[in-house]
C-alpha cells in the first residue's frame, strides 16, 4: 500500500504514520471494543468500549485524510476525508463544522493520541501492552554480549526501526561502543567528525578477526 511522503504531509503528520500499521490497530481497536461488550463485565466498562470503538475512527479517519492529501485535486477523496472527520466527532458529541475545519481537528486529535501515556492496544504487537513503553529493554552489553544495562524504552509497535545513517554515532550499524561496552544506539545521533570514530568501533582485541557476539 502506498506510503505517503513526508514532504506532502502537514505537521500532525510527520513523521508519516504507517498505513499498514494503521490498518492492524483498527482491527486490534474494533476487536476489543467488541469483546468487552460480550463480557461486559467490571472489567471492560462502557466507557472502555467506547474508547476502543472512537480510537477505530480516528484512525480509519486518519487513513482517509492521508489519502486525501497525497491527491489534492481528488473532491471525492477529500469529502471521504471530511465524513471520516465528522464521524469522530459525532462519537464526541461535538456539532459539524466546516470541511478543512474538520480535518485540521482530526489532525490535532490524532497527535494528541499518538502523544497520550497509552495509544497503543492491549495486543500491541511492540509487546508493551497497550502502555506505550516496552520495559527493561538492553541497551548496553559487555564485549562477550552479556546484557549489562537495562531500562524502559519507547514501544515501536512491532516496527522496523529506521536505519541510522552513516554519519549517525553508531556509523549506521545501529550499536556503538564505548570502552568495552557495546551501547543500542537508541536515536540517530550525527557526529560531528568521521562517523566511524572510535566511539562507533568495537574494541581492537576484537577488531577486525573473531566478533565478540
């Protein structure tokens, strides 16, 4: 399916969400909406249905308003953009508005979704059960590959991590090193001489010949 670029997409957007991943929380949203009305018992409330059942909208609102904006003279794509809108905020309780009104809204919506303590599903595939953060991942091993250093980190849905590129700390690879220890190299972090300073190299015991892990 196709990716919307980045460059064509307003700042709610950007980084552009996966349409794939969009698609799986929709379903993983709607699911649950529909199982804790069949239990319906203390442990999936209303109000927890609901919730379920308006972040489904949103999201297939979303999808609908990314495809609109990569076909700017599409009238059809935008008026599908617009009902998408509206209908989330019917789900509010808040009166229509106007069309580019309504999907400036659901851009704002959508980023304080993404930016909320848990926007992902219980079955998030990340593995951090719907918090948004995937405990006591290594970010730190010794030489031999023995975990030294862990703590929370942000969930990636399941996802891919981007590459870092060549000028990142870690040269691209996505580890560096730092005395004996080799680090995960969390963010893309340029340096600001040769990329592949010594920082970015395993230690010269075990470079180049046998790798230690």
């Amino acid at each position: 399916m196709h990716q919307p670029t980045t460059a064509a997409l307003p700042d709610a957007y950007r980084p552009a969400p996966s349409i794939p991943r969009l698609i799986t929380e929709i379903t993983q949203e709607t699911f649950w909406a529909r199982y804790a009305i069949v239990r319906g018992d203390s442990d999936f409330h209303p109000e927890y249905a609901a919730q379920r059942e308006r972040t489904a909208l949103l999201l297939r609102a979303v999808i609908a308003d990314l495809f609109a904006l990569q076909s700017p003279g599409d009238d059809r794509a935008a008026l599908d953009a617009v009902q998408a809108a509206l209908a989330v905020r019917r789900a509010d309780h808040l009166p229509p508005c106007e069309p580019e009104s309504a999907r400036q809204w659901l851009r704002t919506e959508y980023h304080e979704y993404e930016m909320s303590e848990a926007p992902h599903p219980p079955n998030c595939p990340g593995g951090c059960g719907g918090t948004g953060e995937v405990r006591l991942a290594t970010l730190t091993y010794s030489a031999e590959g023995v975990p030294l250093h862990e703590e929370p980190v942000g969930c990636d849905r399941g996802e891919p991590k981007d590459p870092h590129s060549s000028d990142c700390r870690c040269g691209g690879s996505g580890e560096y090193w730092e005395g004996s220890e080799r680090n995960v190299c969390s963010a893309y972090l340029p340096e600001t001489d040769d990329p592949w300073s010594t920082m970015s190299k395993p230690p010269a015991a075990a470079f180049p010949g046998d790798a230690p892990f």
